[in-house]
C-alpha cells in the first residue's frame, strides 16, 4: 500500500457525536411514521412513533409486580430495531469470519426488476440456490447471505449479499454460471477477498446493514410491502441454519418481555396492553387496575425530547441529507 493509500487515523466519537447520530436515527423514524401514515398503515405509523419514546406498563404474573419499560416496535422498517438487529447480525458475521480460511464478499446482482418486487425476491433467491447446485460452488465451504431492494425510477433494484469461505474462485466461471441463472446478458457480478482485518470489519459492516437505514422515506412503505413476511437472510453450507437464523432474519418480531426484577421468574411477564388477550376480557377487568392503576398503558418517556432534541435535528437531518450508520 502506498503512502496516498494509507489510512487516516480514525477521529475519536465525542458525546456530541453520538447524540447526533441518535437524534438522525429518531428523525428518520418519525418520517417513516408520517410516510406510513399518509398510506392509511396507522397501526404501523402508531407502533414506530412510540418506539423508544414512550414507555409502556409491564406486569408479573406470578407475584403481581408492575414496572414501566421502553417500548420497541421491532419492525424491520424501524431504524431504531434494525440497528440492534444489525448489529447482532454483525457480531455474528464477524465471528463466522474467524472461522473461515479464504473468507470472501460476493454481489450478485441481476436486472432491474419491473415487475411485482415480491416475486424479484423469490426469483433472485431461486436463482442463488441454481447457483449452489453448480460445479463452481463446491469450491464453497458455506456461508451466509442477505438480500437487498431498492426503488429505482422504472423498478426495483434487487441483488445479494453474500460472505463465503472459498479458497479460489475464478471470477469469469463465476460471472457465466449467474448469467447462466439469472438468465441476463450482462450481469453485475462482484467479488473480493477478506484477508486483513480492516476488510472484514467493513464487509462484516456492509453485510449486516439493514434497509432502514437508507430507503428514502418516499419509498418506505412500497419497501415495507414489498418485504413484509420474506426472509431475507440466510445460512447456507457449513453455517446451514445455524442460531443466526433465531436473531436476524428480519422479519417482524413480537414483543419481548424481561424477567421480572421483583420475583426474577421468567416467562410469567406480560405487557399490560396485551392483557385482554392472555387473560380474557372478563379476567382482566379484575386485574386491570391492580397493574395499571390510574397510569393507563403508556406514557411518554420522561426527558426523551430534551435528551434527544428533536426540533433542532429535522433541519439538521435534511441538511445532512443522510442518515449516519455508525
């Protein structure tokens, strides 16, 4: 590497640095929420509004105990979830590479989609699995892969992302056989090794990024439809439906539940809006209150919009123009 190429030393995070990420990721949500709203998905907008600015009541089944906790949507369209969810996936990726010998990137792309973008998805999935029945991938030991779509003017861009472990491949027999199966003249095809650590982090990084990050508020919810209910991620080969598939696959997930901090029990916690559901109607107009009391469900989190100051950051998102990953 020459002098021109070395990298710069990295700038240190201030406080400051990281509230104005934070700030980014809550603006970026209430967009979303406003987008989802305009196409009539109230419950949708309603459920992203309240993550991470309100708290809701949680309850004990076994010893009676209520507390308050953060509310997370856990959508996949949240920047707030799909960032804790990015990161796991990245932690993941990142261990996988170390037990890798020859780990490498590899994008696949195929041509833009005009059609339904749900059946893009599954085309662009058969078409990956096509490619794994070839003589070019027993070269591969295993790996893992994610798929991404983008709006673009006239259709969809849809193409994966894919980390394996391959001592060689050639880069010719690898473009042939995708056009073989994507059925294109030309196909986008890209690969690249991960021999030092400064590369797999960033393709650990790129991998492990979530779509809620970088879709264009205009396009969330054409994004949202389009995905709702696929996976889009997966373990193929040695790594074969490994525990990543139980943490990061993307798809909406329902509200989790710690143990209780006064009895510890585990599985007995409840939200108390859910409690009409566990309880019966009937059962729970007698606990109702013992929970709840006066409270109600919900409130917001105390401090949340000074902490995060929100009238200030919708300027400064826009003059930015892009949200920070980091």
């Amino acid at each position: 590497m020459s002098s021109s190429q070395t990298r710069s030393k990295p700038k240190s995070t201030t406080v400051h640095d990281v509230a104005t990420r934070r700030r980014r990721h809550y603006v970026r949500k209430r967009k979303y929420a406003e987008a989802f709203e305009r196409a009539g998905e109230e419950h949708i907008a309603e459920r992203l509004r309240a993550c991470g600015e309100e708290e809701v009541k949680a309850g004990c089944q076994n010893c009676g105990h209520s507390w308050w906790v953060v509310d997370r949507c856990r959508l996949r369209v949240c920047p707030l979830c799909a960032w804790r969810i990015s990161r796991q996936r990245a932690d993941y990726i990142i261990a996988m590479t170390r037990c890798m010998s020859h780990p490498k990137f590899v994008t696949l792309t195929m041509p833009l989609w005009v059609d339904d973008p749900r059946d893009g998805i599954k085309f662009l999935r058969d078409s990956f699995s096509r490619l794994r029945r070839l003589k070019l991938w027993k070269r591969v030991r295993g790996g893992a892969y994610t798929i991404e779509l983008k709006r673009k003017p006239g259709g969809w861009h849809i193409h994966l992302h894919c980390l394996l472990d391959a001592k060689f491949i050639p880069y010719r027999n690898l473009w042939a056989d995708w056009k073989s199966c994507v059925g294109a003249e030309c196909p986008q095809v890209d690969i690249r090794a991960a021999s030092s650590a400064n590369a797999k982090s960033y393709i650990c990084k790129d991998a492990a990024k979530s779509a809620a990050f970088d879709t264009d508020p205009n396009h969330i919810v054409d994004w949202y439809r389009a995905t709702k209910g696929l996976r889009l991620w997966g373990t193929f080969g040695l790594w074969y439906n490994s525990t990543i598939q139980a943490l990061g696959n993307e798809l909406d997930l329902p509200d989790a539940a710690p143990a209780c901090p006064n009895c510890g029990m585990q599985h007995t916690t409840f939200l108390a809006r859910d409690g009409p559901f566990i309880f019966g109607h009937d059962d729970w107009a007698k606990l109702e209150f013992d929970i709840c009391g006066d409270e109600g469900y919900s409130r917001p989190l105390p401090g949340m919009a000074e902490a995060l100051q929100l009238d200030l950051s919708e300027a400064e998102y826009e003059a930015k123009g892009e949200l920070c990953l980091n």
